[in-house]
C-alpha cells in the first residue's frame, strides 16, 4: 500500500495498464477525476474510494491548493500482471506513519 501526495493543482495521469486492478481511496483533501475526453468528472472529498480499471478516467488532479493525499491499494503481480508497472512507477510517492498513541 502507497500513499500518492498530490500537491494543489497538481495532475497525474492514469495509465490503465499501471493502474490496472489498483483501488484508491482519498485521505487528504479532494481529488478530481479527468475523464478520458478531457471534461472534469467528479471531485471525490475524504473517505472516498474508487476503482479506475474501466473507468474512461484519464488523470487525477488535485483541484485545491493543499496537499491532497490518496491511498493506493494494489493487489500486486500475480501471473497476468508480471510484465506490468506499479501505478505510482512515475508519481513522487510518500509514505504515511501513524504513531500510536495511548
């Protein structure tokens, strides 16, 4: 599991073979999916999640000026998904820790 930080204003694109079978969810902030025609599809707050595979969406933008965050969930390779890239192969990635506190 990764963390994908998107800055304000800032678009990655979606390749469906690199995000093929991955599951996000936005827990930062609001990320707006660009659908494939380049119209601006739905803005999703926090909490949402979404599959891309089949979707039409084309990119993700982040439509603030914060630091948006989605967490992207990735079942891995198995046979069929050897050859293929991890969908945050060219995304400036962060990693979120969560100290525990009592």
């Amino acid at each position: 599991m990764q963390t994908l930080a998107l800055r304000g204003g800032a678009r990655v694109a979606v390749v469906e073979a690199e995000w093929y079978d991955a599951f996000c969810v936005v827990t930062r902030g609001r990320v707006q999916l660009e659908l494939r025609d380049g119209e601006p599809g739905p803005v999703l707050g926090r909490d949402a999640g979404f599959w891309l595979r089949g979707t039409g969406v084309r990119a993700l933008r982040n439509p603030g000026r914060r630091t948006a965050r989605v967490r992207v969930v990735n079942p891995g390779p198995g046979p069929s998904h050897a050859s293929r890239q991890t969908p945050y192969a060219s995304c400036r990635m962060t990693e979120e820790r969560h100290d525990q506190h009592e």
